[in-house]
C-alpha cells in the first residue's frame, strides 16, 4: 500500500488546491496529484484519510476511459510505478515519491469557472433549498418531494467556482451572464449527458449517482472535461439495496465526514477538529469500497 500523503512537495510546483496539486511537466501536460486531504464544508480537514488519492485518480480515469466518447476529456494517463517525471528540472521517480496510482497526467485547459452540478435525487444543499424555497437554482419543482426522492428528471445545479470560501449557487441565467450562453448550453447539456450514462452504468452495479458535480475547461477550442469525474468527492453514491425515499441514505462518499464534522457541532469555518482513528478507517473503507462497486474490481495497490 502507499503511504499516506497530505502533501506532495515536489519542485516546481505549480498550484495547491484543498485536494490536488499541479505541476507543469512541460509541452502542454500538467501533473495532476491527488493527496489524502480531506475537504468537508470547504475546509481541509487536519486530518488525512489513506488510499483516498488513488480513489480519486483511478476512479476518475476508470469514468474518464468509460465516458471519452460522450464528452472528451483531459486525461492523458495515470502514473504508475517505475514511471520517471521531470519536476521542475528535478528527475523524480514516481514510486519513490508516493505519486504512483494517486497522480494523472492531464492536458492543459482554460477553465470554465463554473461548478457544473447535476442532481438526480433532491438531498443535501438541494434539499434544504427546496425545503424553503420551491425550487433549486431557481428551477421550481414538483410540490409534495421528500428527502432523497428521485426527481422526474436530472437537473443542473451550478455554483460558482470560489477559489477560497463556498461556491455559491447559481441560476443558468446567471451562468449564460458570466460564460456566455453557447458556452453555458454546451456544459449544461455535457453535464446532464455525463449523468444520465454514468448514472445507468453504476445503476447496473447496484448504485445510484444521486448527485454529482463536473469541471470543463477549453483545449484546443474544444469544450472538454477536467479535474474529477464521478468520484467520492464529487458525487454522492448510495447503495441500491435499502433505498427509500423519505430520509438520508446511507452513502459510499465523504458524506460520512461531513455527518461526523457536523455531530461534533463544529462551526464549519477554520480549523477543523481532528479526525478520530475509526472515522477515518471508516471513511477509507467508503472510498476503496466505492471503486470496488464501481468497477468490478479491488483498488490496486501502487507500490
């Protein structure tokens, strides 16, 4: 197994985010590391969660493979042991420096500064929305839902992209404002294609995608998708077997963190408390559990 990895400090790099890091590799290429950081209410929790990273990049590749004739994608390859990368004008050896499995190499995009959402089960922030309002991002629903309902058809939520602080959601109108409206049609409607096939596909693996958020940046002038895609961080999965709408479900995504940080009655503002021992070996069992449903087959051991 690999050791767990809160930070990558390699040379020459370019970005930090709560999650990942970047690195220019030159040519048009970036690599993208995904630690063991965890991020609940948009705050990085101080305590890591293990084999999170390479959750979060070989579930991405697996759905990037599977989706590149819906929507192309950024992903190049992910980077495995022996692999050798020039960081920053440093030779490093991707084994050796705990990047294998838990980092992709990517091709460079603009971003498009919109968290692309789509919700096929009213729960969460949607739910609390509509508990008061009617509606979502302004899209009013049926009357008479309850918590965790299938909705009639999926629907796009977006939020803003914050750098810092909370995403804030958004109408489409609101997004045809800062986009422009063929650029804010294209995501909407890679967004709601994206869902519809993943949501089929994991259906057909005993989960249901109740929600989940994408990423598009421009390459070559072309709409395309970047980041994640359809992992524990970005989604919510829940088990087929037991669903009932009417009540929270039991999840396979950092749902279960988020439940913990809000008992505590933490404020949700820096710092977080701590993560207990068994809050996070639960919560790695989710992560590694949720690709094991997902593809059929165990998280590979990158060492």
């Amino acid at each position: 197994m690999t050791a767990v990895m809160v930070r990558s400090d390699l040379p020459g790099k370019l970005h930090e985010g709560k999650v990942r890091e970047l690195y220019d590799l030159g040519d048009d290429r970036l690599l993208m590391v995904a630690t063991d950081r965890v991020s609940t209410y948009d705050v990085v929790m101080p305590t890591p969660v293990p084999r999170k990273g390479e959750v979060l990049t070989r579930l991405s590749a697996h759905w990037f493979d599977r989706t590149a004739d819906v929507v192309p994608n950024h992903m190049i390859s992910v980077v495995e042991a022996g692999e050798t990368l020039n960081l920053g004008g440093t030779s490093v050896n991707a084994g050796e420096a705990g990047l294998a499995g838990r980092s992709m190499i990517v091709r460079k995009a603009e971003p498009i500064l919109v968290e692309c959402v789509v919700r096929g089960y009213i729960t969460g922030s949607g739910w609390s929305e509509y508990r008061q309002s009617g509606s979502v991002c302004g899209i009013v629903l049926p009357e008479g839902l309850v918590e965790s309902q299938m909705l009639p058809d999926p629907i796009f939520t977006p939020t803003t992209k914050a750098e810092t602080g909370h995403d804030m959601p958004m109408t489409f109108e609101e997004v045809i404002d800062l986009v422009g409206e063929e650029t804010a049609n294209v995501i909407k409607l890679r967004s709601l294609a994206l869902y519809r096939y993943a949501a089929g596909v994991a259906e057909e693996r005993g989960i249901i995608i109740a929600d989940t958020k994408f990423e598009f940046g421009v390459i070559d002038g072309e709409i395309t998708l970047i980041d994640e895609a359809l992992t524990p961080d970005s989604s919510r999965f829940w088990p087929m077997a037991g669903y009932e709408a009417g009540h929270g479900q039991p999840s396979f995504d950092k749902q279960y963190v988020r439940d913990w940080a809000s008992d505590t009655g933490w404020n949700r503002e820096p710092p977080a408390p701590e993560l207990p021992p068994e809050v996070v070996e639960a919560s790695s069992e989710r992560y590694t559990e949720a690709y094991r449903l997902i593809t059929g087959d165990p998280l590979p051991d990158a060492s």
